[in-house]
C-alpha cells in the first residue's frame, strides 16, 4: 500500500515538470507571441496621407525638390496650396502625385 503514494507522488512531479517545459518560451515556435513589425518610414520627400492627417508635419525642400503625396486612405484626397504654389487634384485611395517645387522653402502640414 505504501507504494501506491509514492507512485502518486512521482507521477505528480512528472505531470508538473510537463506543464512548465511545455509553457517555456521558444522563441523559434512560429505560432507565439510575437513583436508587431515597424511601420516602413516614408520614403525622403515623400508626404503621407493616412487616417485622414498628413505626415510629416514639415518638409524642409531645396530648389527644384519634387514631393510624392502617398495616399493610403480608402478615398480620395487632395494636397493644395493656400497660397496658389500646388495643386495635386484628386489622389486616388492608394495611389500618389507628385510636385515639383521651382524654390526652396518649408512645407507645413496642417
């Protein structure tokens, strides 16, 4: 009779050793947790619309600078100048224009 507590006893070890090396983190287990990848920076002098807002807010241009204006919401928009310097017209849902700037200067995005 003595032998059945042990064995108890042993298989509970057994069966708790199993639980915490098959929870142990294995970092070359492709169903774990895993770290979000980084969004991809825009490209140099490129303005990004996403989440109806432009990005960067500033774009420092030298002379004869062209800017892309990536669109990555789902409709269209459209980049224009207060003053009269650009006008992109519609940029489709995924899609991109650029201008081309005759003199240098700083761009602030609203």
């Amino acid at each position: 009779m003595q032998k059945l507590p042990v064995l108890l006893t042993f298989l509970l070890v057994i069966l708790t050793v199993s639980m915490f090396v098959g929870c142990s983190k294995d970092s070359s287990n492709p169903y774990g947790p895993s770290t979000p990848a980084a969004p991809t920076p825009a490209p140099p002098n490129t303005v990004v619309l996403s989440g109806m807002a432009f990005g960067p807010a500033s774009v420092t241009i030298a002379k004869n600078t062209t800017i892309t204006w990536r669109n990555n919401d789902g409709m269209a928009h459209t980049s224009t100048s207060d003053t009269g310097v650009w006008d992109t017209g519609n940029i489709s849902a995924g899609g991109s224009k650029t201008t081309t700037f005759a003199t240098a200067g700083t761009l602030h995005i609203p």
